[in-house]
C-alpha cells in the first residue's frame, strides 16, 4: 500500500492531553508565539487541576531531561489500547508509568470529553483526508528508499504539540503526527484543507527520515564509507546538525519534499519551500540537492543506478558541483 491512512488515535490524543498538563504548552509558546487550536486550549483547562498527578510528573521529569517526543510517542504507541499493556519499554520508563497513564485517562474524564469534541476530530481527520487526495506517497518514497512492508499513517493533532510533527515506527506502521500548520499571530491554526503542501512536507520528512535512516543501516559498510567525506555544506548547518548522518537526512528529506511538491503539487509551491527552509534552517544548498537528487532518479529509470545506494557515494561529490552551479 503507497496511499496514506488517517485515522485518530486515542493513544496519541492521551499522550497530548498529558503534556498539556505539563510545562509544554508555555515552552513552545516561549519558542515562537502562536495561536492554538480551541480545543488544546480547552484539555489545558480540562487537565490543568490534575497537574501534580504521577503520570505527570514523570512526563515533566523526561522533558526536562530531554527526553525526545518521538521517543516518547514511539513507545506509546506500542502499547495496547485501551489497556495500555505491553510493549518493549525502555530504560527511561518507569515501570509504573502504563498504570499512572491509565488513571490520568480515567480520572481526567477524557473519554468523556473526546466524545464531546468528536465532530471537531472528525473533521481534522476529514480535512487531512481531503488534503491527501489519496496520494501514492508510497511509490514515491520506494524510489530512493526500495520496497518496504510498513502501513503509512497520518494521525491529525488538534491538541499538543502544537509546533512540531512527530515521526514514529510501531507495530508494522508509520505514523505521522502532524498539528495543524501555524497562522501569523495570535490566529488560530489553519485548517488541514487549507495547506495541502504542509501535509505532504511533513508527511515525506517524517516518512523519508524513518525509512532512509533504516535503509542506510541495512547498507552499513557504505554508510561508513561515504560519512567520511564532508558534506558540502555551511558552518552553521553542520553546529545545527552535527554528524554526516543526521546533515544527510536533513538535505535528503528536504530534496525529497521539494521533488514531490514540483511533481505533484505546484513549482509555486516548492519554490516557497525552497525559499523557506533556507531562510528558517539555514540549508542553503538545498537547490543542489534538489539537483542533486533529480541526477539519481534519472539515472536510476536508465538503470544507471539500481538503487539509491549505488547513488550514494556519488552524493558529496556531485552535491559540490551542484552548488557551485546553482550559485551562479
């Protein structure tokens, strides 16, 4: 299957709600203002008087020792629902911590509550729904990353975190937790519908950084090999992402989403999205990349290059040429 799923989970909804008990929703606010959606507004208040509960406090003490939420949303979403059971914990998670969740859902009334805001959750599943258009984003991922068995999952998140997407692999799937996109000011969020390119630049980071980051793994011996080299990239870029690894994943998965909204949205579209993540994460090679990435997927429909490991100790070199091309 290549066409994304959507669907809410109860999960990441008391997941949400726990961190808007926290310190969350301040720090995020303390990183960029922003206007939120009504309804993590309201779980705030709903959860706020519940705040020195042991599912809290111990969601608090992983904040603050930085803990990140994709580890935290991966291990949740391992566990059954709605027992909140099994799973493979890690070492960070109290071995009380299922049980504390539990009775943070119990005692908060949540079931309640979400049954009272179910139109408003069934309409973001709806928007992201309409948004997709039922894209194959599955065949194009499988064009650099080869054939994978994981269902993709896009799981819609009007409550917390409101600033950021979450990338997460359980059970045979791939999700994608996705807020809705920020609005200037003090404004609500901007409906799911109303953005599609920030659907799909989400959906392919989170995606494409889970799956090529598995892929390399699979290809040990030429990851090892090429990460010598040093990307061709700034000073700055390289103390935001440090190691060839993570520099990697960053420039790839930012390719990939310009290609994808060029091809398939508006050149517009990817434009503006070039512009952006020059200008908001410093990767001003990502033309090049883009470039870059086109040189690959030609040679690779000649049967040049089988797949994108064959590419790959290609990327350094020709990433040089092409921005040095790209900067005339």
């Amino acid at each position: 299957m290549g066409t994304v799923s959507v669907r809410i989970d109860d999960r990441v909804r008391l997941l949400s709600a726990l961190l808007a008990a926290t310190s969350w929703p301040e720090d995020e606010q303390r990183r960029k203002p922003h206007g939120t959606h009504a309804h993590a507004r309201s779980t705030r208040r709903l959860v706020l008087v519940h705040n020195k509960h042991p599912a809290v406090l111990i969601m608090q003490a992983l904040l603050d020792r930085g803990v990140m939420l994709d580890a935290v949303y991966t291990f949740m979403m391992q566990l059954s629902w709605p027992g909140l059971s099994g799973g493979n914990p890690p070492t960070w998670v109290p071995p009380t911590w299922n049980r504390h969740l539990l009775s943070f859902y119990e005692q908060t009334g949540l079931a309640q509550w979400w049954q009272e805001e179910a139109q408003v959750w069934a309409r973001s599943r709806e928007e992201v729904e309409r948004a997709l258009g039922g894209a194959d984003l599955g065949a194009f991922l499988r064009r650099f990353v080869g054939d994978f068995d994981d269902d993709l999952v896009f799981i819609p998140n009007i409550c917390y975190p409101t600033d950021v997407e979450i990338g997460v692999r359980a059970n045979s799937e791939l999700c994608c937790i996705v807020p809705p996109r920020i609005a200037w000011g003090d404004n609500p969020p901007w409906p799911f519908d109303e953005d599609p390119a920030h659907i799909f630049r989400a959906t392919l980071t989170r995606f494409g950084r889970l799956l090529m980051q598995d892929y390399l793994h699979q290809h040990q011996d030429v990851l090892e090999t090429v990460s010598r080299k040093k990307l061709p990239v700034s000073k700055s870029f390289v103390e935001a992402h440090p190691g060839w690894e993570e520099q990697f994943l960053t420039l790839f998965t930012a390719g990939l989403v310009a290609i994808y909204l060029e091809d398939f949205v508006s050149k517009a579209e990817a434009d503006a999205f070039v512009l952006l993540e020059k200008k908001t994460q410093g990767i001003e090679v990502l033309p090049g990349v883009v470039s870059v990435l086109r040189r690959y997927l030609s040679g690779h429909e000649s049967g040049q290059y089988p797949a994108f490991i064959d590419y790959l100790p290609h990327f350094g070199k020709h990433l040089r040429v092409a921005r040095t091309i790209t900067s005339l």
